[in-house]
C-alpha cells in the first residue's frame, strides 16, 4: 500500500513539473510575439512614406 502512495506522490510532483514547463513555454512564446511585433512597428516607422514599410495584411 505505501508503494502505491508514494507513486501518486511522484506521479504528482510529474504533473506539476509539466504544468509549470507548460506555463514558460506559452509565457517565453508570448514574450516572442510581442518583441517581433514591435520590430515590425519599428522597422513601419522608419518606413513612413514605403511602399515596403506597409506590413498589414
């Protein structure tokens, strides 16, 4: 019986583990997002007045 506990226990600290792993991997692709963004929106302001400066779709 104690076995099986300390299984769970393991079990549980593995979930854990993978949620928290999950959390930076979304946090880490967000932070990536907004700093592509604000290379586009840089590189549109030095464009003003492009044609190649327009990066809406």
């Amino acid at each position: 019986m104690e076995g099986e506990e300390g299984g769970e226990g393991r079990k549980e600290r593995k979930e854990r583990k993978e949620r928290k792993e999950r959390k930076e991997r979304k946090e880490r692709k967000e932070e990536r997002i907004v700093s592509l963004f604000k290379v586009m929106m840089r590189k549109e302001e030095l464009n003003v007045g492009s044609e190649r400066g327009d990066f809406r779709c």
